[in-house]
C-alpha cells in the first residue's frame, strides 16, 4: 500500500530522521483526508475540527500546520497551528486513551502514545495527591522557584477554616505585616461579577461572606485552598474594594508583588466567569486535552490572567479533568504530557526570577535566550527589548472586562523588570 503523500503515513521518511515531520496547510488536508481517503490525515482532520470554537474555524483562520511525532519516547504527534491573524500559535498533542489501544490498529497510531490516566476530577485523592506531590517537589527540589512558605501577606485576604458539617466559614482579613502563606485566584470576571467588596459591604464581609453568595469559582478555590493546607486566599473581586477609586489604584498597584509571593496560584482555566467554578460538575466529559497555554486565551481572556503566570512562582490549572502544572523548572499535565509556554513567556519569567533574585545568575541560573539553551548574556538590551516587544503584542490581542485595567495590567510587569530591562517610565 502507497504511503500518503502528504503525512507518510506518520512514519519518519528515513530511519536516520530525528522525528516525523511534515506541514500542510488546512485545503491539502482536507482534500488527502476526503479525496485521497488517507485514514491518518482524517484522524487529525477530525482531531482539529473538535478543537474549533466560537473564536476560529480551521478552514478559515489557519495558514499552516506543522506536525512532528516519533522523536522518542514520550514524544507523542503534535500540531503547531499559525493563525492568519496575529493571534499566537496553538500547539494540540493528540493522544490515545487505554481502551483506544484496543479499537484502533496499532500501526496506525504508532505516533500517538497512550496517555498516563488521569484523576477524572481535580479534587479526587488521585488529583490531591498529584497536585500535593508536584507542589512538593517544586518547594524542595527548585532553587530557581524559590519557597514563597511564609511572606508578609497582602493588606487583605479572605481567612476560610472548615465549621463541621461540610460548612466553610469565609470572612475579609486585614493585615498590617502579618506573617503566613496565601494561594491567588487567577480567573476571568466576565460579562458581571456579582460578588465584590464595596465600601458599604467591607464591615459586613470582615465578619462573615455567605457561602452561598460567592459564585462558583471563588468556592471552589476555597475548597482547593483548603486540600493544599491553606487557609488565606486572595481574590481581586472581594480584596479590593471596587467602588473606592483609591483602593482600587493602591491596591492593584500591588498586584504583582501578591502574584509573586503567593505560595501557588490557582489558575480557574476552564472557566470563562465566576460562576464557571474551577472544576466540572460533569465527570463523563470529554478527555484532557492538551494547549499551548499561553495560545488557549481567547481574545476575551483577561490580560491579568497573562501577567499572573508571568508573574506567580507556581500557577496550578484546574482544567475540566485534569490538572497541570506551571513553575520555573517544570511545566506538565497530569496525564503526562509535557506543556510547551511560549518562548517570551519563558524568558520573561526568567527575567522576572533575575530582577528579584539578582543573586540567581551567580547560583548557576542563567537567563537563557528563547532561541537557544545556552546560557546567554542576561542584560543583552536588544534581545531584552525585541522580547518585550513580543509580550506586548501578546497582552494587546487580549481583552479585559475594564479597557482602563489595559495599562495597569501591563505595568506589573514592566515595575518588576526594570531592574532588569531598564528605568520604566509611564504618561
């Protein structure tokens, strides 16, 4: 039997090949998948289209795909997707389920491994234990990381304890250079957010916040909190009080101090509005699947939710049926995939670990540009620049649910690095 002309069948052309790799672009799919009946083209044509949302169509809003597979072991087949537009690039891993092994011919699928099983639900003992355990490695194990285990916490946070029963007891906090740990919810408000802190609810909500009045999102955080041993949390909605224009400006002046000393961020990743909730209420929905991550924020994803993986030392995703993982030295998927961050992500993150730990560099952590794996010249102004240029570009393909949060946004950012990348002048 001929091989496809188009994907060789996922197999490596020569055996010396590194990996199988081949590109098309979505009409030649389409027509080796139709025409040419090519089964391994119509797996990943039927693959990608189950991708396809309200914000692209493949057909329309693609300009090439780049595949690679079978560059080792635990390299499964991966789609590089470049959008016509300026969006970012999306990278899909497709991987085979257990039961798949069983339908499909093997041969067929050599290219796709079977992925790791997963929890099924973030908070299952499975998904506590995964979570629990990468968590652990990451204050233990990375020096690049640093242990954020007890930091001064934020002016206000929300202080939560089991009552008995299954009830949790969730009041407003104030500080003034108190001691302890603390998680940060990242998540998009929405359209509305219908539970804020207002200067007439402040009194109110620091002796108790019904739980019934917190959307999902924010509950389920608690809870989650509440597994990972703690028991203060920070939430811009009720942190911050919303109709005081001061507090507004102090206290998100902040934000990228309490993102970067908070002990791990919780990312509601699958959520699209406080009333979403970090986990699925579904348990039979469909399998993980695997973004780019930085690519998987749509056009109405807030650009607070980039600069906070930027940001936070150690950001958790809860995701429908999984979970994954996101610190300085490691980035993966409870199922075992690897998560690719995009190249600037990476670097920023890195210049962000040099502006406040300058030390670092002499401890044997280099920056490293996004184009090599050598260790680079950290303070290169035209590299630094051309990828701050690139992070810029990525903020302003995102949306906000305020258009005057766009420069503050930013400035977190911009405030952290300039020890690194220069004076920061804003007007």
């Amino acid at each position: 039997m001929d091989r496809c002309k188009l994907c060789n069948n996922l197999k490596k052309k020569d055996e010396d090949d590194v990996r199988a790799a081949f590109d098309f672009t979505p009409g030649q799919l389409v027509e080796s998948a139709s025409i040419k009946e090519c089964g391994s083209c119509m797996t990943i044509l039927e693959g990608l289209l189950c991708f396809e949302d309200e914000t692209w169509s493949f057909e329309d809003d693609v300009r090439l795909v780049y595949a690679t597979a079978l560059g080792g072991n635990d390299e499964t087949l991966s789609l590089e997707l470049y959008f016509c537009d300026d969006r970012p690039k999306l990278l899909l891993e497709f991987l085979l389920k257990g039961e798949d092994n069983q339908e499909y011919p093997a041969q067929r699928f050599a290219a796709i491994r079977t992925r790791n099983s997963t929890s099924g639900h973030p908070l299952s003992h499975a998904g506590i234990r995964w979570a629990t355990s990468v968590l652990e490695s990451c204050l233990t194990d990375h020096l690049m990381c640093r242990s954020n285990r007890h930091v001064l916490l934020p002016r206000r946070v929300l202080a939560f304890d089991r009552a008995g029963d299954d009830a949790i007891t969730v009041r407003i906090q104030e500080n003034d250079k108190v001691w302890g740990r603390y998680t940060a919810l990242s998540h998009c408000w929405g359209s509305t957010q219908t539970c804020i802190t207002t200067s007439q609810n402040l009194q109110e909500f620091k002796k108790s916040i019904p739980w019934t009045a917190m959307p999902r999102t924010f509950q389920d955080s608690i809870i989650y909190s509440l597994q990972l041993g703690v028991r203060h949390i920070w939430i811009d909605a009720l942190c911050i009080i919303q109709d005081d224009p001061d507090d507004w400006q102090i206290e998100s002046s902040k934000m990228s101090d309490i993102y970067q000393n908070s002990f791990v961020t919780l990312a509601a990743t699958a959520s699209k509005n406080g009333q979403g909730g970090c986990f699925s209420l579904d348990l039979d929905t469909a399998s993980p699947n695997e973004y780019e991550l930085d690519s998987c924020l749509s056009p109405t994803s807030s650009i607070m939710t980039f600069q906070e993986r930027i940001l936070s030392p150690r950001v958790l995703h809860i995701c429908n049926q999984e979970l994954v993982w996101e610190c300085q030295n490691r980035s993966e998927c409870e199922c075992g995939g690897h998560v690719a961050r995009s190249k600037q992500t990476k670097y920023f993150s890195r210049v962000v670990e040099k502006a406040r730990f300058p030390e670092s560099l002499d401890e044997g952590h280099p920056i490293t540009t996004p184009e090599s794996n050598d260790s680079d010249t950290p303070g290169d102004p035209r590299e630094m620049s051309d990828q701050w240029h690139h992070i810029v570009e990525q903020y302003s393909a995102l949306g906000l649910t305020k258009e005057t949060d766009r420069l503050p946004a930013l400035s977190g950012l911009a405030q952290r690095t300039s020890s690194v990348l220069g004076q920061y002048v804003a007007g």
